[in-house]
C-alpha cells in the first residue's frame, strides 16, 4: 500500500463521493454508486479503474466519462479515477491520437494509409469519407483501448507492489536500526 501521506493527496485531488453520486449523469446508476468499493483506494479498485479508463479514452463517442463510470461499477473499480482517466482524450489531444489510430487501423486492416493527412483529420472529414475513415478509427480505437488498459493495469499493479516493497524494506532497516541502538 503506498504511504498515507500518497493517499492523503490522492483523496483530496478526487471529487467527493458524495458529490459525484449527485451528479446529474450520474443520477441515473443509483443505489450502485452506494457500493463502498468504487470509493477505495487499493491496488486491485485503482488497477481496474486504470484498465477501464484507458479503454474507454480511446472510445470514439461524446459520452466516455459516462461508459467508464459504468465500466467503473461493472468491474468494481475506483470510479473517480476511472472517470478521470477518459481525459486523458481531450480536446487537444484527440486529434493527434484518432489520427495516429486511423493510421495503426489501417495497418492492421491492410489499407493503403495515404486518404487523410494530420492536417485534414477533422471530424468532418471522417464521417465525410465514413465507410473506410470511420472502419480504420475504430479498428485503431478498439486496439489503443484493449493495449492501453492491459498495459494500465499491469503497470499500476507493479508500480503498487513495488511501493510496498520499499515501504516493507525502510520499515525493517528502521527496526534493525532501533535494534541496534539499544
């Protein structure tokens, strides 16, 4: 578990549960959002919560926040930092990153990738050119999505373990040093 001071901060950067069980959007999950479980932080709620919503950033529709809340509830992960994962696809970066998907979906699918530049990537221009823009998208999206959370998740465990292995190694050099001062 990594120190209380971490989770101190952690606690105090994330929105009040409370608050977020008002929230308008989601109002509608009810009596779930009361599971104590999508509220805590430990190392399997923050693996999952990083899993879905790295997976959920790279889904292409309005309502993200939305989908990882419920994916949130679904896989009893921590749902505020689910939520905040989604962000990681804002409005500054979705350009870069849907294009860089359109063009790993078209390497997967075999396309040829020369269809639409950085400079043309627009939202107009995708659902212009729909059938093979939009297929390469997703393709691109889904794959990001399931790399993207296994890679979360992985990462967050083995981050979490080796905190609490150094915290366990500093405790016992500090019980070796009282043993050997008195």
């Amino acid at each position: 578990m990594p120190g209380r001071s971490f989770k101190r901060r952690l606690h105090s950067i994330l929105p009040d549960h409370e608050k977020m069980r008002e929230h308008r959007h989601l109002r509608h999950f009810g009596h779930l959002l009361a599971r104590p479980t999508l509220w805590h932080l430990n190392r399997r709620n923050v693996a999952a919560a990083f899993a879905v919503g790295l997976f959920f950033a790279f889904v292409p529709v309005p309502f993200q926040m939305l989908l990882a809340a419920g994916g949130a509830i679904y896989f009893n992960a921590n749902l505020p930092i689910s939520v905040a994962m989604v962000w990681l696809t804002n409005p500054i970066t979705i350009p870069p990153i849907f294009y860089c998907t359109y063009l790993l979906g078209n390497w997967i699918l075999g396309h040829p990738s020369g269809e639409l530049s950085m400079d043309s990537f627009t939202w107009h221009a995708i659902y212009s050119g729909l059938p093979s823009v939009m297929q390469s998208v997703l393709v691109g999206c889904l794959f990001c999505g399931v790399v993207a959370s296994i890679v979360g998740y992985v990462g967050i465990r083995i981050l979490w373990r080796v905190m609490v292995l150094r915290r366990w190694r500093r405790r016992q050099q500090m019980r070796r040093a009282a043993l050997a001062a008195s």
